[in-house]
C-alpha cells in the first residue's frame, strides 16, 4: 500500500528535510534537494507505511508536523477543460466551449483558483544549406551541398490558471498565451502576468469563498517571482493538497 505525506501549514525548509530524510536510506542528498524545491503541499509520495512513519517523526522532531495519508485517499484531479474566453456576469461567470457555446457556472460554485508561472522546455531546430565549393589536385574544381543542422532548447515560464468547482469534479484550465483577455476587460498596457492578475482579482471579487493558491495570490498582488513552480507536476500537486485540504474541513 502507498503512503504520501502531507505538510499541514509551513513548508519545511531544505535543511530540516535533509536532517529529516536521513532516517531514509532510499533518499539521497541530491533527491531531498530536488524534493525541497518542487514540493507544494505534499511533501513526498508513494512511499511505504513504515517508511512514511519513520520519516514523519523524524519532520516533527524537525519541528514540522505533517500528516501521514494512504495515497488513494488523495483527491484526483478532473481532466482539464481548457478555455479561451470567458465573460463576467453578475451571478454568473460565463466559460465558453471550445465551439464558441456559453456555459454559465454560478460564483458560489468557484471552488480553488489555483495559477503558478511553471518551467517549460521546448526542442527546436534549425536547418540550413550551403554549397561549398573546393579543390582537390585529383578532381579539381567540384561543388557539395552542405547541410547544418543546429538544435536549440528553450527554457522559459508558461502561465496557468485552473479554476476548480464544487465537487471536484470539474476543472477549466486557461493557458494565458491563448487566453482573450480582451472580453473580461481591455489593458493592453498591462503584461500577461498583469492581466491574469487582474482576472483573479476579478474572479476573487466574484467568488470571495474561493481558495486560491500561493500562485494565484501572488498574480493577484502582483509578485510573479512568487508564483513560479519547477513543473506542472509541482503546481498540480498543490491543488491536491489543498483540495484534500478542503475535503476535510468540509
């Protein structure tokens, strides 16, 4: 059986999970650095019972207190409904299909807005040709057509936003380089990390009993260096986590 832990509140420092995961023989430095720095709400995962006790006294002898969770506990999250239009209105917000169709979801139904700049990788290459003309005392004078093949990765931040609903079980992602801001308002002064801003100050007005993440409250504030996440994978675990979260209170 499958075992995640889960912070309760502070994340804990990368020092206290070194100490922590030395209880741990299958972890090296190296993984508890990287776990330290993608963490978001659940700390590891797929881990086993014993070895999630042991490291879980060893965290609140750190000071940290965590929970200890079977990892089908954990809520799932819905596939993504990716939007690129959506309209404000007074009881409703409307969220266009990918046909153009409104579909109205009331505010009270605004669930967790959970948004993060998150790190993306992409490959490209570039061709050329050239002929290249030479000499050579047997051949002469002859000609080749010379191809360079150049690769190059692009390393930079793409932005999300997911809005989650009661229920879990709906879930419409915006990936704000396809987004119209244009028909929920016009700023074309302002950045795309200033604009998805702005909507979820807008969506937060809308819908005050939404959660929001520490992505989504930084766009709000405008701090995007506090909204940045190592992957997808780090900002969807946070929305677990604080989806679980929420379960329980419930």
């Amino acid at each position: 059986m499958s075992y995640a832990i889960l912070q309760v509140d502070i994340a804990p420092s990368v020092d206290q999970l070194k100490r922590a995961f030395k209880s741990l023989k299958s972890f090296t430095e190296a993984d508890v650095v990287k776990l330290a720095r993608e963490a978001c709400g659940i700390l590891v995962k797929n881990i086993s019972l014993a070895e999630g006790s042991s490291l879980q006294r060893a965290l609140q002898g750190e000071g940290v207190p965590t929970e200890l969770v079977e990892a089908k506990l954990l809520p799932s999250l819905p596939a993504a409904k990716f939007v690129r239009r959506m309209d404000f209105q007074t009881h409703a917000l409307l969220v266009y299909d990918p046909i153009g169709r409104p579909v109205p979801v009331p505010w009270q139904h605004l669930l967790l807005l959970s948004a993060g700049a998150v790190r993306h990788f992409d490959v490209s290459a570039t061709r050329t040709q050239e002929v290249v003309n030479s000499f050579d005392p047997i051949r002469g004078f002859h000609s080749k057509l010379v191809t360079d093949v150049r690769h190059k990765v692009e390393d930079d931040a793409r932005l999300l936003l997911d809005i989650f609903l009661t229920g879990g079980a709906m879930r419409f992602q915006v990936e704000v380089e396809g987004f119209l801001f244009k028909y929920c308002f016009d700023r074309p002064e302002l950045n795309v990390a200033q604009k998805l801003g702005l909507l979820i100050q807008m969506l937060c007005q809308h819908a005050p009993q939404a959660t929001v993440n520490r992505g989504a409250a930084a766009l709000r504030e405008g701090s995007l260096a506090n909204a940045t996440y190592a992957s997808k994978a780090a900002l969807f675990d946070e929305s677990t986590w604080l989806l679980w979260r929420l379960a329980r209170n419930r």
